[in-house]
C-alpha cells in the first residue's frame, strides 16, 4: 500500500460523530476524490494516499466528525 502523502493533517472521519450527511462528499470539497463511499447509505471513509491535506473537508463537516488520525 502507497505511504500517506507527506501532510501534518491525516483525516479520518469518526463514525461516533458522522451522521452521513454527505456533505464533504461534493465534488467541490475534496479536490484529489479522497473521499468515497463505500456502499450507498453507509459513513464515507478518506483514503489518505489521495489527501493532500487542504482540511476543507474539516470545515465543511458540520458535525466535526473530520479528525486528525495522528
Ligand atoms: S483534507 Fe482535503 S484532500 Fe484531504 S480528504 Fe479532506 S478535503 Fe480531501
Ligand atoms: S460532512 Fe461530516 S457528518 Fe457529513 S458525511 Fe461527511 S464526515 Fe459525515
């Protein structure tokens, strides 16, 4: 598996404060497509070889469930 890109920010979405709401998955937050879903109706998951460490998926989560996995 690829390394993580070299970015202090590794996102990780906490499935205790996620409501699937959607909303990071726009296609105007997350640039790189870091940011998937799985299977319709489910949490989406960040795949951090993608990220590049912008944080607008933290600002747009209105729950905060976008965390630092570090
Ligand atoms: S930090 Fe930026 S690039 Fe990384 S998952 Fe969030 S929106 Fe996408
Ligand atoms: S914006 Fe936040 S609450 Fe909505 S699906 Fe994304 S991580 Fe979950």
């Amino acid at each position: 598996m690829p390394a993580p890109q070299q970015h202090l920010f590794h996102p990780t979405i906490n499935r205790q404060c996620c409501r699937a709401c959607h909303a990071c998955l726009s296609a105007a937050v997350c640039l790189p497509g870091a940011i998937q879903m799985t299977k319709a109706g489910e949490y989406p998951v960040i795949d951090v070889t993608r990220c590049s460490g912008c944080m607008l998926c933290v600002v747009v989560c209105p729950y905060d469930a976008v965390q630092d996995s570090e």
